[in-house]
C-alpha cells in the first residue's frame, strides 16, 4: 500500500515520458509524483496522443502535454524549453519511460528481425535516454542534484524467451545510465539511474505472446510477489526524491526479489504436483 500524505516532492518540478493510458507505467509514476508535491508536464509522441488516452487523462488532472518524439533532437529541445517555461524554471527530475519493438509487435522472431527495426527499437527504446539528456546538458534544463530515472527490464542481462531485439535496448539503455550518470554527475550532480521492474500488465508489457504465462511464473518466483505499477510509481518517488540523493548509475531492481531467486517453496509444490499428477496419469 502506497505511503499517505506523502510531500517528499513538495516543489519539485518534472518532466514524465511515456504515459500513454491509465495502464502506463509513467502514468502511475506521474499522478504519485503530483500526490507527493511535485509540478509536472508530461509529453508523448504526436501519434500516442491522437491515438492514446493521455490527453483527456491529463485535462482532468489539470496537467499539461507537450507533444515530442523522443528521437528526433529538435522535438526534445523545443519540449525541455516549452517544460521550462510551463514549470517555471529546469527540471528536478524525468522519467524516461520509452519503449517499442516493430519486431516483437510484428512477431518476427530474434533469429529472423528485420534490421530496420531492429535500429529503430534501439533508438526508441535506448538512444532516445540519451539523447535527451545530452540535449538537456547542453540547454541546463535540469537543475543541479536532480534526477533521471528510466524503466528498464531484466531481460538485459538473462536470455529470456521471446523478449527479442528489447533484450539488446535494455542492455545499451543500462549502459547509457552509468555512461551519462558519470557524466551529468561530475557535470551538475544530476543522479541518473535504472529501475528494473516486474512484468507489469500495460500496453507495451502485453506485446509479447507469452505474457499471460510468464507473469503467473514470475510471481511464483518472487518471494515478495511481483511488484506492480504502484510500487514502480513509490520507488521513482523516492529516486526524485532528496532522500536518495547519492544513489547514482544504478539498475536498481523492483522485482519482489525475482532477479535473485532459483526457486521457491511455492513453485516446488506446483512442480511435485504436477510430476505425481502425470504419475497418476501412466499408471
Ligand atoms: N510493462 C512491463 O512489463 C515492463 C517491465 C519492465 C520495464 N518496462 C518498461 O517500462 C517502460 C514503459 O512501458 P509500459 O509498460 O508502461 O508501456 P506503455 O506502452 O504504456 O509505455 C511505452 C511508451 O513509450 C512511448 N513511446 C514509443 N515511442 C516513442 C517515441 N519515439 N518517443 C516518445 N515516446 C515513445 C509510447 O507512446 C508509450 O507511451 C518501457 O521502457 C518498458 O520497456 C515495462
């Protein structure tokens, strides 16, 4: 359950990519960030919001969109000085909430990717992080300690089954933390880190064939239970929050222990059953 009367983000501005319906994960970041004090703007690409529900979302909570295609330079520049102007003054924090595979949303399997794709999920999903913030290096547009954190996936680091060309983007999006954490750390103290969520049920989460099967499997490996939007939103709180304030270029895993665990009692059971239900069978 979330923290009540939380107002760690009393005056902080923010800037959320990302949120394209009430499934979003940047949704839940960006409503609990609103809870928690802060003054946001949010921005998606032209196309999500013709076709998404942000817009209506954001008009009943008072927020403003900025349209911007997180690839494309000039779209970025011209959201970071629009955001400034909206907010006040440069950013304390973002979330970089990108994502999307041609090839997994066009079931073209790992060993068979169209190339062209492939270029595009890594620049949506990975080169899009840094680009804004050595767009934002360049303009000053977040303040001095702030902070950037980008939603990334475990299948960065372990083969997963069917998780295709997302798998090389989350690796080069975790790179681009440490690279640009350094960076922008030395630079101003901006904090950039990763946070490596649970399968969670949203529109970009669903796009794999096999999400049904392995979200059931995932909970039952993770002795805390998966973590869902809600904890994702607490934990980016707190990373924009000055509680965290020398945790930097991390991936850090909101997972309820999934990442680190070979087997659990549950899933044992779930197992035996099966393997003496099939004795049953051939006996
Ligand atoms: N849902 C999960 O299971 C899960 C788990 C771990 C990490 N994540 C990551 O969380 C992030 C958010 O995904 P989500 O699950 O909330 O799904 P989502 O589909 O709601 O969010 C993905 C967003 O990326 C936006 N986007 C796509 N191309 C863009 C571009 N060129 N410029 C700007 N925005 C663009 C989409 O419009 C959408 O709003 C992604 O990086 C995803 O990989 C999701």
């Amino acid at each position: 359950m979330a923290v009540q009367n939380c107002n760690i983000l009393q005056g902080k501005r923010g800037l959320v990519f990302g949120a394209l319906d009430e499934r979003s994960l940047a949704w839940h970041v960006a409503t609990r960030c609103v809870e928690c004090g802060a003054d946001i703007v949010l921005t998606n690409t032209p196309q999500a919001l013709q076709l998404g529900a942000l817009p209506q979302l954001a008009q009943q909570a008072g927020l403003t969109v900025i349209p911007c295609d997180a690839t494309v330079v000039a779209d970025i520049r011209h959201l970071l000085a629009e955001a400034q102007t909206v907010l006040g003054g440069p950013m304390d924090f973002v979330l970089h909430s990108v994502a999307q595979s041609l090839n997994l949303r066009r079931h073209r399997t790992y060993e068979k990717v169209n190339y062209d794709y492939f270029l595009k999920t890594l620049d949506i999903s990975a080169l899009s992080l840094h680009k804004i913030l050595q767009t934002a290096l360049e303009m000053n547009a977040i303040r001095d300690g702030g902070s950037v954190v980008t939603l990334t996936y475990l299948a960065s680091e372990r083969y997963l089954y069917g998780y295709n060309d997302m798998a090389d983007a989350k690796a080069m999006l975790e790179s681009v933390v440490r690279q640009m954490g350094a960076i922008y750390g030395t630079a101003h103290g901006v904090r950039v880190n990763a946070v490596s969520q649970s399968a969670t049920n949203t529109k970009a989460g669903t796009q794999w064939d096999e999400q049904a099967c392995f979200a059931r499997y995932v909970d039952d490996l993770s002795p805390l239970g998966s973590a869902d939007a809600d904890a994702c939103a607490d934990l980016c709180v707190s990373l924009f929050s000055d509680l965290t304030r020398k945790v930097t270029m991390q991936t850090i895993y909101n997972d309820g222990g999934f990442s680190r665990t070979m087997l659990t009692g549950r899933l044992m059971s779930e197992f035996r059953n099966a393997i003496d239900n099939k004795n049953d069978i051939t006996q």
